[in-house]
C-alpha cells in the first residue's frame, strides 16, 4: 500500500466516523430534547441500526461525542443512557433558527457588523472569534470587520456571550450607502462558488428521495411500520447533510443572487422532504422509545 493510499483510507475513516457523529447529534436533537435531552443506550443502537450502523460503531462514536463534551452519561429509571450536555441544548437551541429558517433576508433588513479587535497576547481567541463567526456565516469585508445579512432574530450576541467573546467585539446594524454594487461584492466576501458547489452535491445526493416520496404519495397517511422506518431513515440523513448549509450559507437576499440561484432551490427540496417525512418518521421513533 502507498503513503497516499494509507493517507486517503485514512481519511475515509475519519470522514465516516464524523459523519456518524453527526448522524447521533441529529437524532439527539429531533428526538431527545423533550425529554431533557436523554436517550437509552438501547434505543439509540436500535435507531442507528436503521441507519445502518452497527453497535460497536455506535459505542464508539458515543464515547468521541462524550470526550468532546457533548454527550454525558445518565441512568433513567434503571437504564443506562447520555444526555445532551448544557452545552449542546444551548448550541442546537441557537441552531434551531437558522436550520429550519424558511426566509433569506432581504435588501431592506440591511446588515450586521460585527468589528472586533484581539491583543496578540490573545491570538488563540482571535482564532476563535473567526473560526465561530464564519460558522455563523458572516464573511470578511476587511480584517477586524465582518458582515452578514441582518436577519431578524439573529442570535450572533447571544453565541458571543456564550462563548465568552464578546468583550472583543461591537455589532452594528448598517446600509450599505455607497460604493458600489453590493451584488459584485457578495463574491469577494463569500465563497459562494464552494457553496454553490455543496448545494449541487446535496440535491444530486437527495432530490431522487423526495421523488420518490412524492410518487409514493402523502407519508403521514401511510402508516405501515416498514414505511415509518424508511421516513425516519431518509429524515435523519437528509437532515444531517442539510444543517451544515445554513452555516455556510450566510441568507443573501435573493435580490442579490438571482431568482435561479442554487440555494434556493436546494431550501425548497429540504423543506419538501421534511413536510412529508416529519411526522411518519417522529412517530417511528416514539413507538421505538416507548419500546
């Protein structure tokens, strides 16, 4: 075997392990909250299992989320199990608004400032504040001045003061007056190419899941326990590739994008499969919760 063979494996390895992490954090977040954030170790195998994944896959990434702080270990009326950690609740809460967010912001909302400014003493925080504001989909107009779209609820100062990073930095609401056409200027501040690039990838991975829903017809009329099996299935993968987008996607006004732009069209295809998938696949989890 090559050095790069051995490095490519390696890399497939760790790309599937994250990917099942992610694949735990959404059924956390769809399934547990309402119960204070826990799930048996028994359902949770029992779940993945109809995502493919074996137990020992499932222990192990268990105990990667649990070492990264956010799963923790509990016991519910005898059976051993994990919690989301405060933490997580507070980061899927803050994620919950932009995931499922119907709406881009639009030309009149204006935009969001955020100017900061970190003592070299402090660098790693620097890195910090970048790292957590291009997660929020701000892009970098200079150093030390980043931009988003102002949407209304935008939680950038609540994530801030979570993280502790808000004594280094001032939020403005701004327009932008001149000079210039800001529509020239989206791709200079974002990677849309990357993005456009991503959205392509989603629908080619999950458009033939919504046809083929659609052809079966409405899912919530279909209650067989081999069908609710495969609506939650089919949920929860195309849930996982779908809430990294929102991140990367900052919510540009369509009037800067144009009416064909592929994001648009990948937020119609999602919303889609959740209106038929939503409610079959909840009602699979609870009758393998309530066991």
């Amino acid at each position: 075997m090559t050095a790069v063979a051995e490095t490519n494996e390696a890399g497939g390895d760790a790309a599937r392990s994250a990917r099942l992490r992610h694949l735990i954090v959404t059924v956390y977040g769809l399934y547990a909250r309402r119960d204070g954030g826990w799930l048996s170790v028994a359902t949770l195998i029992r779940l993945l299992a109809d995502l493919g994944v074996d137990e020992p896959a499932v222990r192990s990434a268990i105990s990667r989320l649990k070492r990264r702080g956010i799963l923790e270990a509990g016991r519910h009326e005898g059976s051993a199990g994990y919690q989301l950690s405060a933490e997580a609740l507070a980061i899927l809460r803050e994620g919950d608004a932009r995931i499922f967010r119907r709406g881009r912001a639009t030309l009149a909302d204006g935009w969001l400032l955020a100017v900061f400014s970190v003592p070299e003493t402090e660098r790693h925080r620097r890195h910090v504040l970048r790292s957590e504001l291009t997660r929020l989909g701000f892009g970098m107009v200079a150093p030390g001045v980043w931009i988003v779209p102002a949407h209304p609820g935008d939680a950038t100062a609540e994530t801030l003061r979570r993280l502790k990073l808000d004594s280094y930095a001032d939020l403005f609401h701004a327009d932008h007056l001149a000079f210039g056409d800001p529509a020239g200027k989206i791709r200079r501040w974002w990677d849309l190419d990357e993005l456009e690039r991503r959205y392509e990838s989603f629908l080619r991975t999950h458009e033939p899941v919504l046809r083929r829903w659609e052809q079966a017809g409405p899912a919530g009329t279909q209650v067989e326990s081999g069908t609710q099996v495969e609506a939650f299935a089919d949920y929860v993968r195309v849930l996982t590739d779908w809430r990294r987008l929102p991140y990367l996607d900052p919510g540009l006004p369509a009037e800067l994008l144009g009416g064909d732009w592929i994001g648009i069209r990948a937020a119609e295809e999602f919303f889609a499969v959740r209106s038929l998938l939503e409610e079959p696949a909840r009602a699979y989890v609870q009758q393998v919760i309530s066991g």
